[in-house]
C-alpha cells in the first residue's frame, strides 16, 4: 500500500549547511532504488521531511533516519494511506522563511493540530524551492 510519512529534526551540534550534498546524491539514489519519493526541506535550523512509498520500505528508510548522526530529536509527524503521491520524485529543498520554524515546531508538537498535519504540510513543502 502507498503511504506518506512525515517527520522533522533538528540538525546535531556538528552539521552544517555545507554537508547538505552528502544528503542529496545518496538519498535520491537509494529513494530511487527502492521507489521512495518525497521531499525533504532544510531550514537552517530544522530539517522536515515527507516520504512517499510502501510500506515496507518506509520503515526500513524510518530506522535508517532513527541512526542517522547528522540530525537529533527526530519527530514522526505522521503517517497516512494516499492515493497518490504528492511528489513523484525525491526532491530535496532549502527555505529560510520567517515563519517556517513557528510552523514546524507546530508539528512536531505532541499538541492536538487545529487540523491534518498533511493539510499543514502541504502548503509549506510546496512553497519551498527543491535544490
């Protein structure tokens, strides 16, 4: 079954920026190999994430992110059946608009979401500029 995974994190102590393209090249081989599409946006400060894919392969790639050093405090945001997928390849995206981080730390807030965190998402992940 196609599903959608959202989550967020915060970069650890020692990433930077610069060390971005050690995530683009290798992810969207590997998203490739195993039909995983998505996007994954970086803001400086917090990175947030959609994947697309069955669901046997997004909890591999789940357990993958759980060990991954670069990134800490790594939130599931959610997960959900689709019908279709939002982004048909794996894109990766950096925005520093002013009132993303507010937005993020929204959703990965254990409070109650005035409404989806899809219908959230959405809006912000199609906003960003895909690198």
């Amino acid at each position: 079954m196609l599903s959608r995974l959202a989550w967020s994190s915060v970069p650890s102590p020692t990433f930077s920026a610069a060390r971005l393209n050690e995530i683009i090249a290798p992810s969207r081989r590997n998203n490739e190999r195993n039909h995983i599409s998505g996007m994954l946006i970086f803001t400086g400060a917090q990175f947030l994430g959609i994947l697309e894919g069955d669901d046997h392969n997004l909890a591999r790639l789940w357990t993958r992110l759980e060990g991954d050093r670069r990134h800490r405090s790594l939130v599931r945001i959610g997960v959900e059946a689709c019908g279709a997928r939002w982004f048909p390849t794996w894109l990766m995206a950096y925005t520093d608009h002013a009132d993303l981080g507010a937005r993020i730390d929204l959703l990965r807030s254990p409070l109650p979401l005035a409404g989806t965190w899809s219908d959230m998402m959405r809006p912000i992940m199609m906003s960003a500029d895909s690198m």
